[in-house]
C-alpha cells in the first residue's frame, strides 16, 4: 500500500506495508537518541524537511496510518522533549520518547517510537492520550516519568533481556482474563500510571478495591479484559531496567458487571465493545516490576494492528 501527498514543506513519504523492526543497525544509542532529539525539536517547528527519512517511511497515529505533516503534526504542535523521558536500543534500531506534547495548546500524553535503519527514519509511531475521550485522562500539569526510569541498575540488581521481556509477558498475562493468578513478579510497592492517572494508589476506582500493582491482579478487576495482543518489546535496556511494551488490549464488554475473587461486584467503565492500544514503559529492579507508566488511547474494538501481521 502506498500514500503519495504532499504538504507544504513537507517531504513526499511513502509508507511501506513492512513492520519488522530494524537489525543490527548502523547507530548507536547516542546516535537513535540525536535523531529522536531532532524530531521533536523539527516537529514543534513544523518542519520535516531537515530529517533524515528513509526511502519507504511508516507513520501512524493512534494505530491510523497517515502521512507526516497531517494529524499531530499539522495541529499547531508544542513539544518540550527534554521534560520527557527518552530510551533506545540500538540491537533493534528503536527509540522510544514519553511525554507531555500540544495541540493548539491543548496538552496530550505522548508516547512516541521511531525504527532507525541506516541512521534514517523509517518507522513513526504515536499514541496521544487525548482528553475528552472514555480512556483515562489526569491534569497534564508538572507531569514528568518518574526520574527512576533514567537510573543505572547496580549490576546485582539487573536482569537478563530475555527475563525482562517474560515479566512483562507475565503481566499481560494475568491482566488478560484476570483470575487472580499471578504469572510475572512485582514488587510490594509498584506503582502503574497510565495518562497520568494513578491506578494503584491514586484516587481512581481500582485503587479504592486493591492498592499495589500484584494486589489488584490478585482481586481479579481486570476481568473485563478479553485479550491483550499485537505485544511488542521494541526497546529493552539491562542497564536501567526498562522494557518498553506496545500492545493492544480488547474489551468485548459482553457484560457490565462482575465480580472480584473476593466477592465485590463492580461495574465496567465503558458498557460497549471497545479497544485500547497502549505504548507503557516497565522498570524492573532484582527481577521485579517496580513501575509501570504509559500511554492509553481509545480505538474501535478489534481494530487490526499496522504494526503486526
């Protein structure tokens, strides 16, 4: 499938059907991280022209495929990435930026992957948690990620590559069809946000029936989750411990209320089919998930994937 439109100063991109991500490519963490840094400055400039695109480039928005210079890009865009949190893993050629951007003044969470493939752009990926739509949304105001994402491990306390990915694998898991059994391990006091809202300890209806991120796995409230799929670990860092995870979570909504492994009857908080693709960040700490924070944005039910077959 090709796109061909231009924009006012703005490159001809065509956006390839492929979405395997990039190996063993020609640029470092230090280069991914420049690259990046060059986008958002470009982006908050509105112009596309000085970056340094690929032949075949990808773009989508909230899981929509468009050019570059339409959706975020043409909305009058502000972005500050220095207030946000940036990783890359230079294996797989991906960066990945967490942060606070606008629209038209408006802000938005925004979380952000690029695929680098011979120090050119060729994958854009973003997921903007908008106010105003059934997904969480908290006050954007001195929201920063958690300074501990940036933190080096000590090398007692790292884990392997392939164990970081199985946790987080492990946390899908149990979210998926919740039954309060555990198939990853958290630490006593992790925390999860998601657009800004604090659902293991902050004021929302999760944290008022179990506080912690085990806690509530143990309670069952994520019954209503029917499957979470296209995951995707396109950067992972031993050193800080962070495994970034994009995935797709669906709620088929064939009920509105159920009931917890202790016996409290809740209620679901959209009573229609729904879907919810999410880009999370995961810190884990002497094999342990620590902390969980992200982006979440709305989307019909079983909306396919542009990024997995």
């Amino acid at each position: 499938m090709k796109y061909k439109q231009f924009f006012p100063g703005v490159l001809l991109v065509v956006i390839s059907t492929s979405s395997s991500y990039a190996q063993n490519p020609d640029c470092d963490e230090s280069c991914l991280l420049e690259i990046a840094g060059q986008y958002l400055n470009d982006v908050a400039d509105q112009d596309a022209s000085k970056l340094p695109w690929g032949d075949r480039v990808r773009y989508t928005e909230n899981n929509v495929a468009m050019m570059i210079g339409d959706g975020f890009w043409g909305a009058g865009p502000g972005v500050n990435h220095e207030q946000g949190f940036m990783v890359a893993d230079a294996s797989t050629g991906n960066v990945v930026w967490l942060g606070i951007t606008t629209e038209h003044g408006q802000a938005a969470y925004h979380g952000l992957r690029l695929g680098i493939e011979n120090r050119q752009i060729v994958d854009v990926e973003s997921y903007l948690g908008r106010e105003g739509t059934p997904d969480l949304f908290n006050a954007t105001d001195g929201y920063r990620p958690h300074a501990s994402f940036s933190d080096t491990l000590d090398r007692n306390e790292s884990t392997s590559r392939e164990r970081m990915i199985a946790l987080v694998d492990g946390w899908f898991n149990s979210k998926q069809l919740n039954d309060g059994k555990v198939f990853t391990t958290l630490s006593g006091d992790c925390v999860r946000i998601t657009n800004g809202v604090n659902t293991t300890h902050g004021d929302h209806w999760t944290a008022e029936v179990a506080q912690g991120c085990e806690a509530q796995l143990l309670e069952g409230i994520y019954k209503p989750v029917d499957r979470i799929r296209a995951r995707r670990y396109p950067v992972v860092n031993e050193e800080t411990g962070v495994v970034v995870a994009l995935s797709i979570e669906d709620h088929a909504t064939r009920y509105v209320e159920y009931m917890s492994t202790s016996g409290k009857t809740l209620k679901v908080e959209v009573e229609y089919p729904n879907a919810r693709g999410m880009l999370e960040i995961f810190r884990i700490r002497n094999g342990e998930i620590e902390r969980m924070e992200g982006v979440s944005v709305f989307l019909p039910y079983y909306i396919h994937s542009l990024w997995q077959d």
